[in-house]
C-alpha cells in the first residue's frame, strides 16, 4: 500500500507516491548524512578507561548475537575496532519473541561529561493540543539509528562479543545524553512547526490541527521537511487523519485529554503496596494522571 492511501488525501492535495521514500519497508544500508548534529561523547579529564570482558551467554543467545552483529556490519552501522575502551553486550527477549542486542554503556556513561538541553514537559506539551481536532502521529524508523556518531568519537563506543570488538558509527541506544541529541535534532528540523502544529516526544512526532485542509497542508510540511533532511518513518507505527490518537500515554482527541483505559487498569490492579519503596513505586504510577485527580497531592500525602 502507498503511504499516500493512508493519508487520506484528496487526489488534487496529494500524489499517491509522493512520499513512499519517506517510507521504506526496511531500514537502510549505509550511513546517515552528518546533519551538524552528531552524537557526541567527551569523558571527564583523567577518566580511567573501562575495559570490560564479553558477558557469558549461551549457545542460543551467542548465535544471535552474531547474527545481529553481521547484520550491523553489512548495514554500516558499526565496525571492526582497535578501540582501549571496550563494554559488553546483551541480548532480552522482546514481546513479541525476537531478540533485541544492546550494548551495556554504564561503565561509558559513568565517566561521560552529562550534557542538559531541555526535554519538554509533558504537561506542557499536551496544553499546546487544546483546540485540535484532527490529528497525525509519525513514528521514526530506528530514530536513533538515524542519527551518526560525531567523527572522532566512534571508538569511545566499542563492544565487545565473545568473538571480535565492534564501535558504534551509528547512536546506539544506552548512552548517555543520546535522548537529548535526539531532541537537539529533532527541534533543529522541525523548529519551524513547533508550537505551532507540531509536538516531539524524541521519536514520535505529533501533528495536530483545527481543521482537515490545515492538516493535510501540515503533514505534507512535515513529510517534505523529513525527506529533505533524510529522515525515515516507520509507516506500520504511525496515524495519519485521526480524530482520536494515543500520545504520552493519554488519549488526545477534540473533547480534550482522556486517561487511557489500560493505564487505568492497571493502577486499579495494583498490588496494595507492602513497604516504602512499594508504596513510592505506586505513588508515582497514579501521579501520572494526577491531572484527573482533585487534590492528589492531598490523597497521596503520608
């Protein structure tokens, strides 16, 4: 199906193939283009180096293992390394039964300088929503993947396996200060339709608008802003036209802000707290829609 049957456009707005670029079937081989916005690593002065050995794992995980690392070499995402600083590798079974590889970067991060630019908050986010009533949710494909480690840099990244050292050319998930470099990106290219019809919570990308002609002319802005600056959606993870969409975890549509039934299910079902920790754990499970909540503050006090 053609990402333009998807957007809901009328056939004078929209060119059925205009944006099937934007939306390839799979992650591409190859680099990113370095945007000025790279992933950087600076160590504070006088850090010692980690060198950690590869974690055991057994035969199954190891055979995974290697294949997700040849799939990254092929990719050009990583490569073979000489890197002094070295971390292990993991591999957890995701939901849906496939393997995610991740690269344990605590012993990198722990002597990484920590960068602050601004992660928007959430309230403030969705009170820009207010008066919206149709809405375009876009889902970027392996968004931090997207993204190039800044030339130099890329050996303060290396893994290792039980087999060979890798580094990383590409941002992998685990760093940190990598979601801020996200947020850096994702502001510097959209900075035009933010506060305006566009809200960025790192990956996901939300369009929102009074009306269906303004929406199509702000989808069609973002999409064109995306292909120019090279950055690829995920069509199977987004919503395009809707007059409901899930966002932050609420339920964003014209009647306002609605709790999703699921994250309510689930503080409804919740083990009645035992110790402290337990009950701060909860606490801060309901404090997400303490918005719905008169004077929480005041329940929720000791």
């Amino acid at each position: 199906m053609h990402a333009s049957h998807i957007l809901l456009g009328r056939s004078w707005q929209f060119d059925r193939r205009e944006f099937d670029d934007v939306f390839p079937e799979d992650e591409s081989s190859g680099l990113p283009p370095l945007r000025g916005i790279e992933h950087q690593i600076d160590f504070e002065p006088g850090a010692v180096l980690p060198n950690r050995p590869a974690y055991r794992a057994n035969p199954e995980e190891t055979k995974e293992i290697q294949r997700q690392v040849q799939e990254l070499l092929e990719k050009r995402k990583i490569h073979e390394s000489m890197s002094p600083c070295a971390v292990p590798v993991i591999v957890v079974l995701k939901k849906d039964g496939s393997w995610r590889m991740c690269t344990d970067c605590r012993a990198i991060n722990k002597i990484t300088v920590k960068y602050h630019y601004p992660i928007p908050r959430l309230d403030d986010m969705l009170d820009e929503l207010h008066g919206s009533v149709v809405f375009s949710k876009i889902d970027l494909k392996s968004g931090y993947h997207q993204i190039r480690i800044r030339e130099g840099d890329e050996w303060k990244t290396a893994f290792k396996t039980k087999y060979g050292l890798y580094e990383w050319l590409v941002m992998p998930f685990g760093l940190t200060n990598a979601p801020r470099t996200f947020m850096r990106l994702m502001h510097h290219d959209l900075r035009k339709f933010i506060g305006k019809f566009v809200v960025i919570d790192f990956d996901d990308i939300l369009i929102y608008s009074k009306n269906m002609d303004e929406h199509l002319d702000h989808v069609h802005a973002v999409l064109d802003t995306l292909r120019k600056e090279s950055l690829y959606v995920n069509l199977k993870k987004c919503s395009f036209c809707m007059d409901k969409v899930v966002f932050l975890g609420f339920i964003v549509s014209a009647n306002g802000i609605e709790m999703e039934k699921e994250k309510v299910k689930a503080i409804l079902e919740w083990p009645i707290p035992q110790n402290v920790a337990q009950v701060r754990s909860f606490n801060g499970l309901a404090s997400f829609y303490r918005r719905f909540v008169k004077d929480f503050s005041t329940i929720a006090a000791p």
